[in-house]
C-alpha cells in the first residue's frame, strides 16, 4: 500500500489504491480544505507535492481547468482528482 507523508504533521498515513488522496488523508482523521465535497471545483483542497509527483496519477482534464482558471503552481495537486500510485509527501499550509 502506498504511503503519504504528511510533512507539516510529520505522520505517514497509508493509501488505498481506490481512493484519492483526498479521501485517505481525510479517512486517516486529518482534515483538507473543501467547499465542493471533493468535486474538483473549489481548488481548496490543494496539496503542495514535495516528492513522489511521479507516483501519483496525471492530471485530469477537470484539474487542468482549475489549475488555469485559479493559477494553481505546477507543485500542487488537487487531492480531490489525485490518486496515489506510490510514496508521496505533501504538504498544506493549514496543517
């Protein structure tokens, strides 16, 4: 099972292969920002991906949108479109 280091928090949590990140994060207890429930609309629920991009699943077109749209940096994901692959380590500022 994957592992995604929580780096602010300093805790490493698992990832099941069908949930996003979003949902483990959120199934481990800890909280991520969202007003869309995780329907990739609302941005906020970006993650700043310090290692490990490669390890998680491309860009959907819906992310892609909102990255544009709301000028999100090229090292953030929505962990709401994301799947993880492998071991990854993010970060949010409100952790």
């Amino acid at each position: 099972m994957p592992k995604v280091t929580l780096r602010r928090l300093g805790e490493i949590i698992e990832a099941e292969s069908d949930e996003t990140l979003m949902e483990a994060i959120l199934n481990s207890g800890r909280p991520v920002a969202s007003s869309c429930q995780g329907e990739g609309i609302c941005g906020r629920c970006r993650l700043l991906v310090i290692s490990g991009a490669d390890h998680l699943t491309e860009e959907t077109s819906l992310e892609a949108r909102r990255r544009l749209e709301l000028s999100i940096p090229e090292d953030e994901r929505l962990s709401c479109q994301t799947y993880v692959l492998g071991d990854v380590a993010v970060d949010a500022p409100y952790w």
